[in-house]
C-alpha cells in the first residue's frame, strides 16, 4: 500500500476499527432515541418531517467529530474552522426544538467519547420529562383563541371604522398592533391582536370581513 495512503487511514488515536464503529454505531442508536422522544413528546402537533432525521445524522456527525479531535486542541480549533464554512440559514421556530438540537450534539459527543452511559441516563430522564413538561395541545379550529388578524384595505376607500366594527361583532377584544402601506401605498394592512369568540368559527369571522367592501384580503393565524 502506498505510503501516503497508509498515513491517510491511519487512526492517530489507536482506535480499533471495532471501536470506531461501536461508537458511531451507538451515537446513531442514540440519535434514534432523541428523535423518537422528540416525536412522542410532540405527538398530534405540527413539526418539519425532515427534523428527526436531522437530529439522529446530527448525533452521528457529532459522534465522528468527536473522534476525529480526540485530545488535540489544535485539531479541536481546526475542526470549528473548517465548520465555520457553513452557513446554516433555517430557524428553529420553536425553542424546544432547539434543546432537542442540543441534545442530539450531546448524546452524539457522548458516545464518540466513549461515555454513552451518561447519553443513555439523560437520554432517559428527557424521555420521562419532556412528555410531561410540553405545553397542551391546542386545539386547532381557533374558536375562542388569540390570534393575529392582518386586514388589508383599500387606501382608496375609508373603511376601518367599518371593517372595526365588524370586528367587534366576532371578537370579545381586538388592539391594533401595527399599521403598513403596501402596493406601492394602493392599499393598507391593518394587524390586530385578537381573541375571538368562543361560539364564532373562524371561518365565519374571516368571511365576515371580507364581505366588506373595500377589504381586499384577510389572514388570521394563531398568535405567539
């Protein structure tokens, strides 16, 4: 075998190959079971299909990076180097997934340092807690919840009070949160924080509006 291909499979750490892939092999397990506590956790609420999977290839990634730095802090500042390179542009939404993330690089960095007992403890009590610590389920329909109502108007035509009165008929309040011109200033949209009636459907407010002459569009989805 040539030399240089010699020296490029070698393993600097004297890892047996039996080793390296018990290690990967246990952060992939592990990455497993963050995702499946993620899902279970989170059962009957929408999330990006493609999130599990990037939390177990994250345990697995974390696992061979780990490995790969081993004790040396040169190749440690390396690494996070090489890695600054990427530019990861997708926002994590909710801040509960982003612990999950978290958790993945954990159970990931574990196993590639050969703790996994430490992955498999946490991994275990997060199992238990996160279940329990999750928020209710909302209930989807938007009856008698808060929502955020964007109402566009024709700048030609003053309809607010009237369109503000039709609100007050589907809502117990209504605040305007924020005023903006759009269409290059040919129509307004107006953004309220609402909380809707309870026996009003949401389908029948949004229709509601837009029988007013003069509104031009109406969106309404759950507040933050």
């Amino acid at each position: 075998m040539p030399e240089w291909l010699n020296d490029s499979l070698s393993n600097p750490q004297g890892y047996s190959a039996t080793v390296m892939a018990w290690r990967i092999a246990s952060s992939l397990v592990l990455g497993a079971g963050v995702a499946g506590v993620y899902l279970w956790a989170r059962r009957g609420q929408g999330s990006q299909a493609t999130f599990p999977v990037t939390l177990v290839l994250l345990s697995v990634a974390i696992a061979m990076a780990t490995q790969v730095i081993g004790d040396s802090v040169a190749r440690a500042f390396s690494l996070v180097g090489a890695l600054s390179v990427a530019r990861f542009r997708t926002v994590v939404k909710d801040t509960q997934d982003t612990a999950f993330v978290i958790m993945a690089v954990v159970v990931g960095m574990a196993a590639g340092a050969n703790n996994a007992m430490v992955a498999v403890v946490g991994l275990g009590v997060v199992g238990v807690a996160a279940p329990a610590l999750w928020p209710p389920r909302r209930d989807s329909s938007l009856g008698g919840a808060e929502v955020k109502l964007k109402v566009r108007l024709a700048a030609s035509q003053d309809v607010r009070s009237t369109a503000e009165q039709a609100l007050a008929i589907v809502a117990v309040k209504s605040s305007l949160l924020e005023i903006e011109t759009t269409r290059q200033g040919g129509s307004i949209d107006l953004t309220y924080r609402v909380r809707l009636r309870p026996d009003v459907p949401p389908v029948q407010a949004a229709a509601e509006l837009s029988r007013i002459p003069g509104v031009e569009g109406v969106d309404m989805r759950r507040a933050d």
